[in-house]
C-alpha cells in the first residue's frame, strides 16, 4: 500500500528531477532574517562592478558591532544608496541594507534581496535595534554635489533606538565607472531635545555635513572638460 | 490538549515544578502520554460543558491554542466556526474564574496583514491590518481576549506565532511544500519564517509561567523564500506569474493539499516578524533555525513504514 501512495510521486519527482538538474545544482542557501541574501549579492557583485567602482573610506568610523544610520546624498538615478551599501558591505564586512525599495513586484522583491528596506521608520527602527548598519539617502538632487534635506521621519528611528549617525558623501559619474563613498564621523546633536525636534536638528545637521564633505570632494576631473561637465549632472 | 502544539504544550506543563493540577480540552484525545493532566474531549459547541469544566477547576493560568487554522484540519468555513465557537466557550469561561491571574492565547503573524507598504518585518506595536481570513479569525480572538482581560484584570499574553511546522502538526504550508511539484512566485519568491511546534510549546510554558500580559512573536531566526525550501526538498519547482495561481490552488487542493489564502499571500509578499521582543521578556531563544525546521520538514518520513507484526511467545 506505502508503494502504492509513494509510486506517482516518485514518477513525477524522477521526470522533473531531470528536467531541473541545472536548477538543482545551484548553490541553495537561505536569506537572513530581513529577506537579504548574501549568495545573491555575491553573484552580482561583478555585474555591480562593471557599472561601479566604488573607493571606499572612512569606514574606521563606523561601529563595529552595533547598529548604525548611514546617511548619504542622491543624484537622481544615480542609485547612490545602492552601490554605496554594496560598497559598504564589502569593505566593513558586515550587511549594510539602503532604504528606499519601492514595495511592487518583480522589483521591490528583487531589492529586497540585495538588501532593501521600505522607507517607513518601523522598519529602519527594527533593523536599528537588531544592530544592523542601514544606509538612507536624503532627497534626491539634480547636482552630484548638492545634498538634499533629509527626512527626519526616518531620523526618528536612530533617535528612538539610540543609534548613532553618520553622513556618508558619494559622488558617481554617468558616463565613467570612477565612484566614491566616504563616510564621516558621528554626527552628535548640538542640544539635548526630549521632543520631536531632536530628529528634526539632527537632520539638519546630517544634512549640513553632507554638504561640506560633498564641498571637499571638488568636482570630476577627468581632464576632458565636457565630460566633466556632463557628470556634474 | 489532543493536537500535537496542546499535546507537546501539556507534556512540558507537567515537568514543571510550579504546575500542580493540569486540566485540558480538545476535540481529539491528547497524542502524548499525560502522567498528570486531566482530558476533557469536548465539542467547541459543547459551551455549557466547557464552561463547566473550566470554571470547577478554577485554573489559576489559562492557555487557549483551541485555533483552526484554514485547510489544516477543517476547511475554511469550519475552521471559522470551531475558533469563534471555542473562543466564545472558553474566554467567556475565563471571565467567570475568581482564581484565574493569567490567559496566554495562540495567536499568529497573519494578524499583521501584509498590505502594499506595510512593514516587513512587523515588531509587536505594528498596526494590525489583517489581509486573509486566518488573520481575520486571529485578530477576533484577541480582541475577545483583550476585553475579558480588561474587564476581569487578568493578564492576557498573546504569543503571535510564525506558521507552525513539525512532524504531526497538520500544516497547510507543510503540506504544500511537501508535494513532488511545489509552485512558487516567480516575480517575488518572498521570504518567511517559521516555528517548530516544540519550540512554540516552550514559548507557551515560558509566557505561562511569567504571567504575560503582551503580545510577543515567536520566530524562528532566519529566512527562506518557498523557491529556496523547494530546492533544499529536492522537490520540482513550478514557478507561477500570477492568474495560473488559481488553477494550481484548485489542483494543489485535489491532491490533497489545499493552499489557503494565507499560504498564498506568505508566498507572494513573504512573513517574517520580529521575535527579538520575546528573547528579551521570556529569555526565549528558538532550538531550531527556519532553514533547519524546513530541513526536518523534508527530512520526515511521508510513509512510515511498520514491519510485519510478530507475535511473540
């Protein structure tokens, strides 16, 4: 009777076994417990590095085990919170996730993967006190060297949970490789705010960082001056 | 106490050295051997007897599990109707027990709901915004514990737990995993967690035993996503976009695995919680990981095989 229940799924399972040998050859691996899967980064990383290569400092700024809020400016469709998180994770060793993913199929699923958060502040709050690094982008800019205000609804969240935050400069270029992720040190409140507005000076003041780290990096200097021209967006 | 999470619950209460007296209810008789405690099988519309039972013991912690899950044991329909009848009989019954000092009920990360922007990994002050029908029938049951809590002043603790899997434990989820061909989306392949029920039933003893008065998620650590549970079974992995769905949720149904709506939303838009509150209040830390309870989960027999039945002299 066992031989009986067990015989049609043997059948199907030998049948599609076959079929699906490349598929089942492929390296199985969970993701952790916020949906990234470190197996798949790894994998795209070179496809990553095509369009990127990102130099990295300051990374001896960042805390080495606790949970951090990395801010970094945005040019429009520069994907800067992408490739500065994947940047990141390489050269400090730990998952470092960007907020911002959209919450639609097929590529909300997608970035959640390569470590997407949604912009909500529960959601950057619970991967704070999980002690995980999470890197947000202030508003987007049309200019490479302009830092945007920063939402200090997500600021909340390192205020709530204790967190410390860090401005992290980026600067890409659309027509080179050529890209830069420099994280700053802590930025400390100047006043102590029981309220509301604790978040809303600190963002400012991530903000204000931002901008004088972008001031030093000075423009693209590529020695072809229209191209430079171009990447200053 | 008849299904394998009240059973395994019941076994743990009894080694503790602060239960005295332990009296169950359930539908089925208790699949473990129970040294100490007293079984009721009982109907979820037997109300009068219930309460009758409930209120003679006079309990000084009530633990309620009595909850169906859809196409676990009952179809939806049923299932509805078994919660809400056993809800009704035994939190009232609570309501009526001068002794009682705490209530711990199941309840289930379906609660949350998974709407478009809602979080992904919801903490216990996330809003509940349930989104299927399991989630519906647990968000009844705590707000008819929460009420009764408040008008008793009884501690209620809610443990609010991933979809729970192990050997025995009839799990819509299980089922679906555990068949030769398994669909998946193939546009989000979203990751979830889950529990294995010895796990659940040390949460429950743990809750108990503290008097808890939250609710709390109990998660496995770490993730998987269905397309990565197929191919850890080894099994074939049928990739659906999304109107196919419904024909493979009526063929998953004829082969005897039904996909509720709650299985296919885990599917589509994931479910995992955050459980870190519970290692903090209760000291709860989870045996079993989720890739590891899916690794049992394929590594259990389907056909258990007993050999020829000798008689002995």
């Amino acid at each position: 009777m066992a031989e009986l229940i067990e015989f049609p799924k043997k059948v199907v399972g030998k049948a599609g076994l076959a079929l699906l040998e490349p598929v089942l050859h492929w390296p199985v691996h969970s993701v952790d417990d916020f949906g990234r899967d470190p197996h798949l980064i790894g994998m795209l990383s070179p496809l990553a590095k095509l369009r990127w290569d990102v130099s990295v400092g300051g990374t001896r700024h960042l805390p080495v085990r606790g949970g951090a809020l990395l801010v970094c400016n945005s040019r429009r469709w520069a994907l800067n919170a992408v490739y500065a998180a994947l940047a990141l994770s390489e050269a400090t060793g730990r998952p470092v996730r960007f907020v911002g993913r959209p919450d639609v199929a097929p590529i909300g699923p997608f970035m959640r993967r390569i470590g997407g958060l949604l912009a909500r502040p529960d959601e950057v709050l619970g991967a704070l006190r999980n002690h995980e690094l999470v890197l947000m982008s202030s508003e987007g800019t049309n200019h490479a060297r302009h830092a945007g205000p920063v939402d200090h609804h997500l600021i909340s969240a390192a205020v709530v949970s204790g967190s410390p935050v860090f401005p992290v400069a980026t600067m890409s270029s659309a027509v080179s490789r050529a890209a830069r992720a420099e994280v700053g040190p802590q930025v400390r409140p100047r006043r102590k705010r029981k309220g509301p507005l604790a978040e809303v000076e600190l963002a400012e003041q991530v903000q204000h960082h931002l901008q004088r780290m972008l001031d030093g990096f000075g423009g693209m200097q590529t020695g072809v001056a229209p191209i430079d021209w171009l990447a200053e967006g | 106490m008849g299904g394998e999470l009240g059973s395994l619950i019941a076994a743990q209460l009894e080694a503790e050295p602060w239960v005295g007296a332990l009296v169950g209810i359930d539908v089925d008789p208790p699949r473990r051997r129970l040294r100490k405690a007293e079984f009721h099988l009982l109907q979820p519309s037997q109300r009068d007897r219930i309460v009758d039972v409930v209120t003679s013991f006079n309990p000084h912690v009530l633990i309620n599990v009595s909850v169906w899950e859809p196409d676990a044991r009952a179809s939806l329909t049923h299932a509805r109707q078994f919660t809400a009848d056993a809800t009704k009989a035994i939190v009232g019954a609570a309501a009526e027990c001068p002794a009682l000092e705490s209530m711990v009920l199941r309840s289930g990360l379906e609660i949350y709901g998974r709407e478009r922007n809602a979080a992904t990994r919801p903490t216990e002050n996330a809003p509940l915004h349930p989104t299927t029908e399991y989630g519906k029938m647990l968000a009844n049951i705590e707000q008819s514990a929460r009420e009764v809590g408040r008008r008793v002043g009884i501690a209620v603790g809610k443990l609010r737990l991933a979809p729970v899997l192990g050997k025995h434990v009839p799990s819509p989820l299980g089922r679906v995993l555990r068949q030769p061909v398994v669909p998946f989306s193939m546009m989000a392949d979203a990751p979830f967690a889950v529990i294995e029920d010895g796990d659940a039933a040390r949460a429950f003893v743990a809750a108990a035993a503290q008097r808890l008065d939250e609710p709390l998620n109990i998660v496995a650590p770490g993730a998987i996503t269905a397309l990565q549970a197929v191919l850890r079974g080894r099994r074939v992995p049928l990739p659906l976009v999304g109107p196919e769905w419904a024909l493979a949720r009526r063929l998953s149904h004829l082969f005897g695995a039904p996909i509720p709506d709650h299985v296919v939303e885990l599917m589509h838009r994931g479910r995992l919680g955050d459980g870190s509150r519970a290692r903090e209040t209760l000291g709860f830390e989870p045996r079993l990981s989720t890739p590891e309870v899916i690794d049992h989960l394929y590594a259990w027999e389907s056909v258990v095989r007993i050999g020829s039945i000798r008689e002995v002299a």
